[in-house]
C-alpha cells in the first residue's frame, strides 16, 4: 500500500509517469499423455493509446504472436511435444495524469474517435435495461455536459458499490443490471455497469482489460475507457475507486476518474474478444483475456488441470 500511494502521488505531481516494464508469462499442462497435442494461449501486451514499443523478447518456439492491434493479443502455440509454454515481452506504459475534479482538462488528440459500437448495447450483460435507464436518469439529472455525466456515474458507482468475489461471469445474468441491483461486484462487474450507465447517458465507454503490473506482483484486473469531446479517452478504474472509497481515501477516489497508474499491462480492447487464432473448444473465461488457455484437439483443458504463472522482470522508470 506504501509503495502505491508513493507512486499515485509521485504521478500526481509530475503529471503523468512512464514505465518501461519486462513480464514473463507461463502456462503448462503437466498431465498431458505423450504425442498428444496441446494447444495453449497466453495474453500478451497489445498496442493501445497508453502502450507502446511492445517486444517479445523470448518465448517458446514454434509459437505466432497475434496481431498488435487484436482485441485479445495473445502468443500461441501448437505442439505435440511441448506442455510448458511461455513469452516473456517488453513494453512502455505512458500513464498521464490529470485532474478532472477541477484542474486543466488534457489536449484532444483528436484521434480515436469512438465508434458505433462504443455507445450501443452488446447485449446480454451491456444491456439499455428499464431500471439501468431510470437510475442514470437520475445520477446524471440536470448535466448536459458528457464529462459531467460520465463523472456524476463514477461519483455513484464508487460511493454505492461494494467489491464482493463474483462467480464466473457465465454463471451471471445481465451483469450490469444484476449490479446496479445488488450494489455489489468485482472489478469487471464495476467497469461493465460504468460503460453501460456512460452509454446509457451518451457518453461512449469500452472495455480495457489486463494485469495489475506491481513490482513485485502481477495479478487479473479490469477497468474501462470513456470518451468526451473536449477530453478524447480517459480511463475510469470504478473497483479501484470504490476501495478509495470504503478505505476514505478520497483523493485515491478521485484519481482513478481519468486516471490509471503505470502498473498496468493491457492485453484486452474488447469484452468476450476471440483469440487470434481462435480456441476450437470452449473457453474457460470466454469473456477476458488474462490468464492463459490450453487446449486438446478433442477437449477443452480445465483450471485446475493446467498451471500458469506470472512474474515481473523488471520495472524502469523513464524520466
């Protein structure tokens, strides 16, 4: 938490941090017969407005890299005698900062601009339903301007929303809906009820999703992006908030409204995204993509039948 709050402050008052960091991906199938082929996945940094520079510096051979724009860059692999596969890769994060509490609002890049698809339903779990439209109805009531409204939604699901372990996403209904109900939810629950109230008010939103990238821990995270004219994209880390919120810290509330922090690493532009080249089974997580897949020709390969490991290798800091 130290080592945190030093680096949000530090970030705060240079403006921005840069980050240059080297992680090592991992996933093996040790109870794999011999000859049989294994197929496997494993998330790789993708090219994003934050993430540059991405190399693969080592993996196992034999292996494709899918495209650095894909919406779930992955490394793959297809072997008969392999069952431990990795790819250890190097990127940059550039995190900007700025404070849209009541500072001076970043340059429109003028890029990037949203589509179609940013401020439509995608239904089940983004879902325009009654009671989602009567409730930001009544957050955003009496704002015209879009951040003001996107703010007004994270200002409620912050200071309303709970963080509680959630089953697999399958199990779920319409995930937005069920938590603006329950008042209850983890880090993808929170970033899909923030996109879906943003488009809801007109405000287009998406999905940004990877791993939490601390020196010494790596671990699952989602978050999101939203759009405003005078702003173009910033980030909105609703579960990061709502802890703020739950532990009173309000200026860590605040900085996660167009805001993120350089330990990040995003592999994932789109929610429920097919890997490049796709699974032929079904997936274990059909809707993230961050912790690694693997696969037989004839069947799918379960959690616990297959073992994966993250590790930072190292972490710079660029001036």
């Amino acid at each position: 938490i130290a080592l945190r709050d030093e680096m949000l402050k530090e970030m705060e008052s240079q403006n921005g941090l840069a980050r240059v960091i080297t992680l090592k991906a991992s996933v093996s199938v040790p109870g794999a017969l011999e000859g049989e082929t294994v197929c496997a996945w494993l998330p790789v940094a993708a090219a994003c407005r934050q993430q540059s520079r991405v190399e693969i510096l080592d993996m196992t051979p034999e292996g494709a890299v899918a495209p650095a724009n894909a919406s779930a860059r992955t490394a793959s692999w297809s072997s008969s005698s392999e069952r431990s596969f990795s790819v250890t890769y190097r990127y940059h994060i550039d995190a900007a900062y700025c404070d849209v509490y009541g500072g001076t609002l970043p340059v429109h890049p003028r890029m990037d601009a949203p589509l179609p698809e940013d401020i439509s339903e995608d239904r089940p779990h983004i879902a325009f339903t009654p009671y989602l439209q009567q409730l930001t109805a009544g957050v955003v009531d009496g704002l015209e301007d879009p951040l003001d409204r996107a703010r007004a939604i994270y200002d409620y699901l912050t200071q309303h929303i709970d963080y509680r372990y959630q089953p697999p996403y399958l199990l779920l209904g319409s995930i937005a809906d069920d938590c603006a109900h329950s008042l209850r939810g983890d880090c993808g629950v929170m970033a899909l009820t923030f996109i879906t109230m943003c488009r809801i008010a007109g405000v287009p939103a998406r999905w940004q999703s990877g791993l939490y990238v601390a020196p010494d821990s790596v671990g699952s995270h989602d978050w999101a992006e939203f759009y405003t004219p005078q702003t173009g994209w910033l980030n909105a880390d609703v579960s990061f908030g709502s802890s703020a919120h739950r532990m009173g810290e309000e200026w860590r509330r605040r900085h996660y409204f167009g805001n993120l922090d350089p330990f990040r690493m995003a592999a994932n532009s789109e929610l429920q995204a097919d890997f490049d080249p796709p699974k032929t089974q079904l997936r274990i997580d059909p809707f993230d993509n961050q912790r690694g897949e693997a696969e037989y020709a004839d069947v799918g390969i379960r959690w616990m039948d297959k073992e994966c490991d993250w590790k930072t290798i190292e972490m710079k800091k660029l001036s």
